[in-house]
C-alpha cells in the first residue's frame, strides 16, 4: 500500500508519501509561498527522494475541508487533476479528522481548531479511547459555544490548530476542565497524518473515484455570503416597494 498525502487546507503546504505502515517522506513549508507554487515541486522532490514511480501509487489522500476556500481548491485540483491521470481513488480525509490524527493513541479528548473568523471556529471533539471516532462531528460553530459544549463533557482536553493562537487567551479565561496546548510540531497540518488516516479509510473501503471528488466547505465563502445577503436585500426592497 503507498499512499501520497496531500494537505494544503490550512497555511501549511504539506506532501507525504505512506508506504506500507511507514511514513516514508513528509515534506511541509509553512511559510509564505502560496500552495500553488509549491504542492507540485513538493510532491516531485519526494517521489524523486524516495525513487517512487507514479505507477506504485495505490491511493491519494487529501484534506477534503473545511478550511481556506482556496488552500482545499489547489489541494482538491491537484488530488483529483493526479487521480485522473494515473487512475487511481481518492481518499478524502476530513481536515479536522487529520489533525487529530496528530494525537492518535492520546487518552485525551483531541479538539482540533481552526479560525474561521467572527468568532468562529471550525472544529471538532475527538477520541481515541478502544478506537478513533468523533465525540463532535468538525463542524463550524462559536468559540464561546465550543467552550460551553467542552465544559459540559468534562474530560481532559488537548487543542491544537491555527485557532488556538486566536483564541488562547479566550480558552485560557473560561476553561475550568484540565487540559493543554499543542507543542509546535504537533500543532499545524499534516500530510502525513492525512496519508496514515487514509490507508485506514481504504481498509475500510472508502475511497472514491476522483471525478466525484469536492471539498467540503462547510459553510458558503465570503463572497457566496455577500451575493445572499445582497439578494436578500433586493427582496425586501421589492416586497417595500410592492
């Protein structure tokens, strides 16, 4: 099983290459270049490091969403772009799914955030406890309603995501449970954790046909937001107006 990972939902650029119960390669850059510069080179430069061919690929795995509306875009187009032309399934991962991957094996609640600004968060409650499986389906919801659904489990917690810098001092004020923080490499996205969820889901015979693929959203991007609320103002006017 040699599964290629692709993570671009968030500001990581992450590639990684699973080759039978091993991460064989990871490459990940987190800093300023956009993922359409670097997702392709990066995918090229660990094929080329690890002398793997197109043709020992059985899978790609890819963040499917929620997170940057045009971070999951490359990502999706890539994924599916190579699917196609090497015919081969997808495997998609949720993105809150794959960072909690970070923690496997944790006998912590895992809680994965990730700003979706107006103080909000796309998230999620994960166990690990006997076998991986989501206390709270990711979802888009408050920060201020994350916490009050985290108090009343009461368990320990561990958070990590680009959410936990924006919301810290939030977290920090409210939460009495125990819990912690991320250490910075465990922190952030990760293609490798993305690959070693998909070989589970192909186990689990989950994969899909590439031309199928989509991401997943979650919610409407800001400019989809904007065409409603205006539409919905044209509407009122008219029904004034008649």
């Amino acid at each position: 099983m040699t599964i290629l990972g692709i993570d671009s939902s968030g500001l990581v650029a992450s590639v990684a290459l699973y080759v039978d119960g091993v991460i064989r390669a990871e490459y990940s850059v987190n800093y300023k270049k956009t993922h359409s510069q670097t997702l392709l080179p990066m995918i090229d430069e660990i094929m080329s490091m690890t002398e793997t061919k197109k043709d020992d690929l059985t899978a790609i795995a890819v963040a499917s969403g929620p997170g940057s509306f045009t971070g999951l875009r490359i990502g999706g187009a890539t994924a599916k772009g190579l699917g196609l032309a090497l015919k081969l399934p997808l495997l998609p991962v949720p993105t809150l799914d794959g960072l909690s991957y970070r923690f496997a094996g944790s006998d912590a609640l895992v809680c994965p955030l990730m700003d979706a600004r107006r103080n909000q968060v796309y998230t999620g409650i994960y166990s690990f406890e006997d076998d991986f499986h989501p206390v709270l389906e990711q979802t888009v919801i408050s920060i201020d309603e994350l916490i009050e659904r985290v108090t009343a489990i009461g368990k320990k917690i561990v958070f990590l995501g680009d959410g936990v810098s924006v919301y810290k001092e939030q977290l920090v004020a409210a939460l009495t449970l125990p819990y912690r923080f991320a250490e910075p490499h465990q922190n952030l996205q990760s293609a490798a954790a993305i690959a070693v969820r998909g070989a589970a889901l192909l186990e689990m015979g989950k994969s899909i046909s590439a031309d199928i693929y989509a991401p997943e959203y979650l919610r409407l991007s800001q400019a989809e937001r904007e065409r409603e609320e205006a539409k919905k103002r044209q509407q009122l006017e008219e029904r004034v107006k008649g």
